[in-house]
C-alpha cells in the first residue's frame, strides 16, 4: 500500500466510521476481516476493476488490444500454445501488455467472473455460468505408449483399444483426465489401483518408465512432448478429437470484443502448422 502501518490501520478506522460498520476484527494474534468486510472487499475489487475498464477503454478507444491484457490458460494448454500465442500477438500488436496465468478452469473461471482476467484458454465444452466463449480449434487425442507395446505396434487404433491395459491419467481436478475417460469409453479407472500424475511432462515420463500407457493432446506431441524419450506417439483411426479448446470471458466484460479478436488471431495460428 506504500504507507505505514499505522496510517493504514487509520484509514481503515475512517472508512469503517463512513460506512458506520466494523470491517475488520483486531486482536492480538492479528486481524481479520468480518463477514460485511469480505463483502466489502470483493465489491471495491469490482469497483476498482470496472474503474481500470474505463481508463483502459477512454485511452484505447477505437484500438483493439490496447494496453493491459491478462490472459489465463489450463495446464494443458499454457506450456504448448502460449509462447507461440505471445509472439504473434506481440507482433501485430505492439501497444499491447500481455500477463499470464496458468491454472486449474474451476480458478481461472472465478477469476474471469471476478475480473482477475480478461480472457481464457479452456477446454470446451465447460458449463460456467456468467462465462460466455468461443471455440478456437479441435485438438486430437493421441496414443503414448512404452516402446514395444503392444498398442505401439503398427495397424488400425481404437479407443477401445485401451480397455485391458493400465492407463496413466492425470489427477482429479485435471479437465483432461474427464476427456481422456470420455474418449477411451470408461465411466472411471479400472478396479485395482490407480497411478495418477500431476502434469503431462509427468504422465509422459510415467510412460516412458513403462508404468502404462496414456492419451495425451496433439498439440503437446507437437510442442515436442515425449521427444527424446523411449515412447511411441500413434494416432487413432478415425481420429479421436478429446477436446475443443476456446477463449473465455466473462459475460457484459468490457473486454468482449478484445476476447473475440484473441480468439480470432489463434484461429489463424493454428490454422497453420507449428514452425
């Protein structure tokens, strides 16, 4: 807050006479908000986001992608699309300030609705309410195995394929975890133990390690996932599309049409093949 403890303590004391109830509980230990003050709290966040909104949207009027942008993305998206995402927004968009955040949906789309982010990179479908989006592209689902598997071999693969053997997936919580389930037909993991990973550097190093095989996204194999490694990447016949990936916002965002345009440019990206 660059002021001293003392001067923030007063101005707390002052705001808390102007709205004629106690914000905050002070005890020896510390203190803390009371239930009116987190109410308060979330509210001038509100308040000072729609505030920044204004300033943003008066200086960059008639400009797309003027000034601040905080764009978020899933795990399983960021590490893959985003430097390609930053080099080409950045390049066609030189007035443009660009943060990023990597997390879970359930956070990132919390965040829209508390206008933490403008936007998001998310794997559709998703039911949020209060978030609107749009589908960027259809991302295919391939097969990791140890070499010499037999799933590894040459010949037609399906899904079902998969039943019988152990297949690694990342943990609860994960989008990609209910996409791969979905994809390789199983209501859940089969009977007798389950060996989860927390990321997909992890679940492909768990493959590599013989553990089992997995489903991973295209566009991590394109990035480069499990190069090096003693895996086999096979496609499906036909191809299994897992997921959608899309941009989020939050709905009557003032950033909307921001949004769309970001949305509009990864069309374009990944239109094109990866360099």
């Amino acid at each position: 807050m660059h002021v001293t403890q003392p001067t923030l303590s007063t101005a707390i004391r002052e705001l808390e006479g102007l709205l004629g109830v106690q914000l905050v509980e002070r005890e020896a230990r510390g203190a803390t908000l009371t239930a009116t003050g987190n109410e308060v709290v979330t509210r001038a966040r509100a308040l000072l986001s729609d505030a920044e909104d204004l300033v943003l949207a008066a200086r960059g009027a008639g400009e797309p992608l003027f000034g601040t942008f905080r764009l978020g993305a899933i795990p399983t998206i960021a590490p893959f699309i985003l430097p390609r995402v930053m080099k080409h927004l950045k390049a066609h968009y030189p007035d443009l300030t660009l943060y990023l955040r990597e997390d879970q949906t359930a956070r990132l789309l919390e965040d829209l609705r508390a206008r933490r982010l403008d936007a998001a990179l998310i794997a559709l479908p998703y039911e949020a309410s209060g978030i609107e989006s749009v589908t960027v592209f259809e991302d295919e689902f391939l097969l990791a195995a140890p070499k010499g598997h037999p799933l590894g071999k040459e010949g037609r693969l399906q899904p079902e394929d998969l039943a019988p053997h152990d297949v690694l997936l990342l943990e609860d919580g994960h989008c990609l975890r209910d996409h791969a389930l979905s994809v390789c037909q199983m209501p859940t993991v089969r009977e007798g133990g389950e060996v989860s990973a927390t990321s997909l550097h992890t679940l492909i190093q768990m493959v590599d390690g013989g553990l089992g095989v997995s489903l991973i996204p295209k566009i991590a194999a394109d990035s480069g996932l499990g190069k090096g490694l003693d895996v086999s990447i096979r496609p499906f016949s036909p191809p299994a599309i897992g997921r959608s990936i899309g941009v989020a916002w939050r709905s009557g965002s003032s950033r909307e049409s921001d949004a769309r345009i970001v949305a509009e440019e990864l069309k374009k990206i990944f239109s094109e093949p990866a360099a």
